[in-house]
C-alpha cells in the first residue's frame, strides 16, 4: 500500500505521462527484476560487481534462463517466458501492475 505522499507523487507523474514508469516511481523500494512465468523463480537485477542494478541489465541473471550468449559468456537475449518486472518485499510486480497501481491511487 502507497502512503498519501507517495500516492500524490504517483498521480502526479501518471499526469505527467501515463505510459511510462520513471525512476521517481521506483524510489519507493521497487527494484529492477526478472521473473520466470513458468516456474515464478524471480531474481533481482545486477550490476557486475553483484550489486543490485537500478536498470533492468542481463548480468548476473542464471545461466538457464540465457537464449543467446556472446562470444564472452554475457547474455544478450532471455528465453521466452522470462519477464522484466520490480520487486518489492517479496512481491513481484508487472509494468501493467505497477501503472494501474499509480493511475489508481
């Protein structure tokens, strides 16, 4: 649940442009994730160094979920089914989840 000052933020940027999410949004603890729709394994974005990304980037996410790899080991593409989101405590979140949530408060 948003708190009041955070709701008023949100209406705002949704005023603002209400198709895309901005990193104002994600200041209140939403972090970079992708999740696996067939199974619900989640794992948090990562910077290189295991530090958690505040961007969506490929490092750092498990091997078996790579399509394609370069000729350095990096993925550069995901396999179907694996899905760019935001974590928040334990709950996953969709980009849809996340615009209804700031249209809606």
């Amino acid at each position: 649940m948003l708190s009041e000052s955070q709701s008023r933020i949100g209406r705002r940027l949704a005023r603002v442009n209400e198709s895309q999410i901005s990193f104002l949004d994600l200041a209140f603890g939403f972090f970079p994730a992708f999740r696996d729709i067939q199974t619900g394994r989640t794992h948090l974005a990562t910077n290189t160094d295991g530090s958690i990304a505040n961007i969506h980037i490929l490092d750092g996410l498990p091997f078996d979920w790579a399509e394609e790899t370069d000729e350095s080991g990096q993925i550069v593409s995901l396999k179907d089914g694996i899905m760019a989101g935001f974590m928040r405590g334990n709950h996953f979140y969709t980009l849809d989840d996340l615009r209804h949530t700031i249209q809606d408060a």
